[in-house]
C-alpha cells in the first residue's frame, strides 16, 4: 500500500511532550449519511475541525489525519492546524487500510512513540479530557491496551502501546481497531467514555445529535 504524505505544519515535540500520538480516522465516504460527515457542524464547527481540535488538545507528541473520500474540502478544514496529513487512495478497502497507513507514517516519522490512540471522527462526544484519561490510565497501568468503555462493549478511542504496533500493521484493510481489543479482552484497561455510544453515521444519527447535545 502506498499513500501520499504531505509536509506537516506540526513542530518536532519538544524533550518534555508525550511520546503518545493520535490518529485521527476522517477517509470515508458517508454513504449512509448522504453528505459529508465530516462538515457536519457540532458546536459550531465542521465535524472534522472538532475532532482534530480535541486531538490537539489532548497533549499527545502528533496529531496524524487520515483523508481520503472528499479529500480537498476536508483538507481545507484543517490545513492551517499543526497536524500530519495522510492521503489514504486505498480508503475504499476498509477503515483497517486507513489505520496502517497512519501508523506506517507515524513510525517513520515519530520512530520513538510508545503509544498511539486511534479515534475516529464521527464521535462527537470526544473531548480532550477523555483523551487525556486515556493517556493517564496508560500512565498509570501501562496495560498495552486502554480502551473507551460504552454500551457495555470497549471501543475507540483506543490506545494501543507500542507491543500492539505488529498487530495494528496486520490488520486485513476490512477490519478495524475493536477487532484486537476483541482479541486480547486480557490485556485491555478500560475508560468510562459517556456519549462514546453516539456517532454520526446517518442522518436520523446527526437529528438525534442535535435534539441531545
């Protein structure tokens, strides 16, 4: 698999910063939204713009964006912000092509990362304080997986330590992050993550949004 990387606007972390970066998953298509979800506005802000504004937030060493659906406007959305841009033209294959092709540019350019959290961008209920909570109970447990805890199931937001980067990288491009918290239920400290269980996949999705938020 091959992907465009662009120059990134984000400085080199300083000695001090989190060796915990994020990759933030914004490449698909919204086939059952029928628009782009990640224009959406949420609190007064493209979808896309809000999620990335709670990855920065969080502290983490870098922020890597994962485009590839629509990808002009929604690079539009982020261009002056400090994070790497990821062009994944493999998008249609699966969420798991867009998780490799970020960690592949994360390893190269951030070699020296312990952790990284995947988020997707249609949850609109993630804020910096979770992320945070996350890194945290890494800190703290440094258990290889700390996953969001909703519905009575873990999911993403997920951070997923260094041990775990092989089995990121052998994920079949069909099958997501869940699937290895699924594989090593053991290995898994979760965070309480309310609103984790709304994410914007449809149009009834985003009017249930709005009548709550």
């Amino acid at each position: 698999m091959t992907q465009d990387d662009e120059t990134d606007l984000s400085a080199e972390g300083d000695e001090n910063k989190s060796k915990i970066s994020i990759i933030l998953l914004a490449a698909g298509s919204s086939s059952r939204m029928g628009q782009s979800k990640q224009l959406l506005d949420v609190q007064g802000n493209p979808l896309l713009l809000h999620s990335t504004k709670a990855a920065l937030d969080s502290g983490a060493k870098s922020v890597n964006i994962i485009l590839g659906a629509n990808e002009q406007p929604h690079r539009e959305v982020i261009k002056q912000l400090p994070v790497d841009i990821i062009t994944n033209h493999f998008w249609k294959s699966g969420m798991g092509s867009s998780i490799k092709a970020g960690l592949n540019h994360l390893v190269r350019k951030h070699s020296d990362t312990e952790a990284v959290i995947i988020m997707v961008c249609d949850q609109p209920a993630v804020t910096s304080i979770h992320l945070q909570n996350l890194i945290r109970k890494f800190e703290e447990t440094r258990s290889p997986i700390v996953a969001s805890y909703y519905s009575a199931t873990a999911g993403v937001p997920a951070l997923f330590s260094r041990a775990f980067f092989s089995n990121i990288l052998m994920l079949k491009d069909d099958q997501g992050a869940k699937k290895i918290i699924e594989q090593f239920p053991e290995q898994v400290q979760k965070v309480e993550f309310p609103g984790g269980s709304m994410d914007l996949d449809t149009g009834e999705d985003y009017q249930q949004y709005l009548k709550v938020k």
